[in-house]
C-alpha cells in the first residue's frame, strides 16, 4: 500500500547543495588567489583591501550555511501513490 511508505529526503538532489557546491567552488578558488597571488599593485588598486581573500572567505561562509541549511532541513519528497502516474 502506497499510504505505509516513509517520505523520502531530496539528498544530493537538493538544490541548496548544488549552490553550495558551485559557490564554494568560487569561493575555494578566490581564497587561494587572495592568499597567495596578490601583488602590491593589486592591493594598492583596491585601496590595500584584500578583495579575492576577503570575497573567497564570504563565499565559502555562504556556503557552509546552505550546507547546514540543507542538513538541518532536509526537503522531504511525499511519497507518490499509484493514481497519481500523470495518465
């Protein structure tokens, strides 16, 4: 019987994750440029503010919190029952 079976969670079909994973990405990356690939004369142009370092470090916060979005609610998929095949 369709009624007895447990909801479903979304998993790594969530699209909270997808965002997280692809502005981590970003982010990872910027982290690193700002940490080992700034020269002066780009410090100097950015009024000596760390833009790549600083804007990584917001993204991967970002991040981290949709991740924890995600994990502490979890999209449940109700459970799809025989007379809803869409024929």
């Amino acid at each position: 019987m369709a009624a007895s079976q447990a909801p479903k969670k979304a998993g790594v079909f969530d699209i909270r994750l997808i965002i997280a994973l692809l502005i981590g990405g970003y982010g990872l990356v910027l982290t690193i440029m700002g940490i080992g690939f700034t020269t002066e004369e780009e410090l100097a142009k950015a009024a000596d503010v760390n833009i790549n370092l600083w804007a990584g470090i917001g993204m991967l916060v970002f991040a981290a919190l949709f991740v924890l979005w995600a994990k502490l609610r979890p999209i449940v998929v109700p459970p799809s029952t025989d007379g809803e095949s869409g024929e």
